[in-house]
C-alpha cells in the first residue's frame, strides 16, 4: 500500500501538478502586490477611496449590500488574468513561434482516393501487364507456324 501510495506521489503529473500550484502561489503574490500597491491606489485617486468595495453599498431592513464588492473582485480578477496572459501566455506564444520557424511543416496525408489508386497501381505493378492474345501456329518445334490456333486436336471417333 506505500509503495502504491509512494508510485503515485513520485509520478510526473503529480509532480507537476504540485509545482505548478507553489508557482500559482508565488506569482499570486506578485499580482496581489501590483493591485494593492499600485491599482488601488488609481483608483483612490479617482473615486476618492483606496478601493471600490464601500461604493454602491446600502443597506435594507438590516441586510448590506455592496456592488462595489463585487466590482473590486471583478476588477481583481482582470487584473490577475491580463498579468497572466502578458507575463504568462504571450511569452511562450511568442517562443513557440520562434521555435517553429526552423522547422518544416509536415506534409499533409494523402486522401482516401489517393492511397487507393496507389494500392491499385501496386497491385498492378506487381502482375504481368503485357498484351497476350491467342497463340497462333505449332507450339512443338518444326511445327507449322501459320494457319489457324494450335490447340491440341480433340478426341477422335473409332
């Protein structure tokens, strides 16, 4: 049972996984610093407030309701995703394309109709394709050569 346990842990997508989840974390760090450090304060200048969660808020019969709470996550998770496709995605984009420019692109298959002519032409190529009509004189040597087909004669009557 450990070493079921010990194969799965020891496992490349395991692995991977867990190594993408640390980097997850830290590069969630960066972006929390850039929005706390730099984005809200923006929006401090605009709106008057360092964020947007106390705007459009009200209260009910005792129940609070905030927009801007809901706007503060959106914004957030914008900004997480533009951070992610610019520091993430765009650059691998772009290797991906430079790597792909040293190489060829791969010839496109052959279609159905294609590959059977082929295996027509093989087939064919392989048998003997010469014109042959009916033989004509003697086969047996010093026999005649000309007239009609030598076929052997048939049987004869007694």
């Amino acid at each position: 049972m450990i070493k079921g346990f010990r194969d799965f842990i020891l496992r490349g997508s395991v692995i991977d996984l867990a190594v993408a989840v640390v980097l997850g974390a830290a590069f969630g760090a960066i972006v929390t610093a850039l929005v706390e450090n730099i984005i809200n304060p923006l929006i401090a200048a605009i709106f008057g407030q360092p964020d947007i969660t106390s705007v459009g808020s009200f209260t009910i019969n005792g129940a609070n309701f905030s927009i801007g709470a809901v706007l503060q996550a959106i914004l957030n998770f914008l900004f997480v995703a533009i951070a992610v496709y610019f520091v993430l995605v765009l650059p691998m984009n772009r290797l991906m394309q430079l790597r792909k420019r040293g190489e060829e692109e791969p010839p496109e298959a052959p279609s159905e109709e294609v590959l059977l002519l082929t295996q027509i032409r093989d087939l064919l190529g392989g048998a003997d394709t010469t014109v042959a009509g009916p033989p004509t004189g003697d086969p047996t040597p010093g026999g005649p050569t000309t007239g009609g087909p030598a076929y052997p004669p048939g049987p004869t009557s007694r």
